[in-house]
C-alpha cells in the first residue's frame, strides 16, 4: 500500500486534523451521538473531532461498528430515528449547525454537503427513470425548469461517464450495472453543488476494477470543483490510494488521525499498527500475518478504561482503568493512547 502522494509545499497541519490558516469548510469538534433506550443513552459515536479543508480528502478508517457511518449521518443531520446527537458542534462553512433550528439545519447543510451511499440500488427509486431522479435534485437545488433540469442532468451524467447519457436518461435503475447506479448516485450528488461530499463505503459492492474508476472518478470531480471530500472505508487499500489524512475509528471513538503518509509510515496506536499487520503486503517476502486477537467490543459492553486493551498487546493497567486522551506526538499527528510517547520513542 503506498499512501497517496502528498504537496511537499502544503500548509503544515494542525494536531486536531487539518492544515493550518483559513476557515475550514467542516470542523467537527467533540461530536456524540447515542441510541435512546429505557435504560439511558448508548454511545454509538463518543468525543469525534477533525477539520477539512478545501480540496482535500479525509478518510474514516475502521472495522464495522466502530462509528464511521453514525459519525457522517450525524454530520448530514440523517440520523435515523431513535439516534440522536448527545453533544459536540458541527460547523460547516463556518455555521454551527447546532445552533441553527432544524429546518435551518436542513437547508444549511442542503445547500453545502451531500452524501454518496454504499447501497446504490437502495439510494435510487426503482420506478422513477434516473435522469428524472438526477433532474429532481437539480430542480431543488437550483429551482430551475423541467427542461433546464433535464439538461443539466444530460450534463452530469456525462460528467461522470456514463455512456449515450440522453438516450439513458429514461432508463430505470434495474438496467445499469452496480457501476453505473454508483455514478448516477454521484451525479446526483453533484446536482446540489456541494462544498463538502461525504461517501460512505462507495465501492464495498463494486469489483477491483470498477471500484478504481469510481475512486478515479471521485478524485477527478473533486480537483475540478475542490470540494472537501470525507471517504469512509474499512479498505486500507483505498485509504491509502485517495487519502491526504486518515482518521483511525475504534469503538465510537477516533483513536488515531495524522496525514496518510504519516499513518501509514508511522503509526502509533496498537489498533493501527495491528490494521496494518493483518493485511498482506506486495514485498511480504510470504511472511505470516497477524490478526488482532478477539473482537471488537459491543456497543452495550464497552470496556472501561481504553476500549481497545482486552485486545492490545502492550497494555497495562492504567489502560485498564482510564480513558486515553487524545494528544498530539508530532506535528498533525494525533494519538488516544497512554503509550504513545513511549512507542514513538522505540521504549
């Protein structure tokens, strides 16, 4: 895995999870969420904090169930019902949202952000022809005409590469491939304009070289509109082929955010450095991988002190009895761990 090449002339970085100077088009600052239960509240996302800047492109990297998807659903104000934000701020250029009433919440975050799902089949109405659904969202977003609308949606559906897009203007969902319902995801995820794009998992269902042209894609309409982009994943692969930072999620919780080429040269935490052991590398030399011993915790049944130490190989007991805080071990480089220091010392 080689981490996608990074602007030796970019601004440095601030430890919290950007480059310095300017407003950033989205600061999330100590954001949680929960499930509503009798029994109280249940974390699901607990104290997540990043910024991204324009242009770039934040990945959340993580096992299923460490918070990635909460943690934008949250962020696009989706959560479902039943899961609710229990504190934090969200500002998005430059708007807390949660100061915003929930109308104006929607509207603010309408008119600046969008999301790509996982589930393309299940993001598109069956009986509705894609060109009309992509039309519908240009419509919305820019009150234009249905003829306008329809030109407009002939126009992003070829910018993002989907062939003859007049005459498939009128197709249904059913009859285009996982690829292509990705694209007319995407397209319609163009129409609103956004300042920041949130992809949840978008190539999870697609094969090798179709999830390349999606990630392609991606990239291409982002240097073209230098939106912000935050690309969730649990594939180090496409971590490392589209990141300029990786945030590391375990249990609800970001335990490790730094630029990708940092991370993937450098980690610090024992639940990256044991994401990376358990993968195969190309220069290997056939040596054994070594999987994390155990599972990751249930959401009902966290354990005290630093969720990760039933399963890490270094811990001691203050990792049993207190959570780690997050702090900062070089310059953007970000660690919730009580060993930090003396991992990146060689101790």
């Amino acid at each position: 895995m080689r981490p996608k090449d990074v602007d030796p002339h970019a601004p440095a970085d601030s430890g919290a999870g950007g480059p310095e100077g300017g407003t950033p088009l989205l600061a999330v600052t100590d954001l949680s969420a929960a499930v509503r239960r009798r029994q109280g509240p249940l974390p699901v996302v607990r104290g997540v904090s990043f910024q991204l800047r324009q242009g770039q492109t934040l990945v959340l990297l993580g096992e299923s169930g460490s918070g990635k998807s909460v943690t934008a659903l949250a962020l696009m104000d989706l959560l479902p019902t039943g899961v609710e934000v229990t504190g934090g701020r969200v500002e998005v250029a430059g708007t807390d949202l949660r100061s915003l009433t929930p109308a104006a919440r929607r509207r603010h975050v309408g008119g600046t952000m969008a999301m790509v799902f996982q589930d393309s089949i299940s993001a598109l109405n069956p009986v509705m022809r894609v060109g009309d659904q992509i039309a519908e969202a240009v419509r919305q977003r820019d009150g234009a005409s249905r003829a306008q609308a329809r030109t407009r949606a002939i126009e992003l559906m070829t910018r993002v590469r989907i062939p003859s897009a007049e005459q498939r203007y009128r197709d249904f969902p059913h009859e285009f491939s996982g690829g292509m319902r990705q694209r007319v995801v995407i397209a319609i995820a163009l129409a609103l304009r956004p300042r920041v794009l949130i992809a949840d998992e978008p190539t999870t269902a697609l094969d090798v070289s179709v999830q390349a042209q999606i990630l392609a894609l991606l990239a291409e309409l982002q240097q073209e509109s230098r939106m912000g982009l935050v690309l969730i994943t649990h594939d180090l692969g496409v971590a490392a082929t589209v990141a300029d930072r990786v945030a590391v999620m375990y249990a609800g919780r970001i335990v490790e955010i730094a630029d990708a080429a940092e991370l993937f040269n450098r980690p610090v935490h024992p639940y990256t450095a044991g994401l990376f052991g358990s993968v195969p590398q190309m220069s290997g030399g056939g040596s054994d991988l070594r999987p994390i011993p155990g599972s990751p915790p249930s959401l009902v049944a966290i354990p005290r002190g630093c969720p990760f130490h039933p399963r890490c190989p270094l811990a001691v007991e203050r990792c049993r009895v207190r959570l780690p805080e997050p702090e900062n071990v070089r310059e953007g480089h970000t660690v919730a761990c009580h060993l930090s220091q003396e991992i990146v010392n060689g101790r």
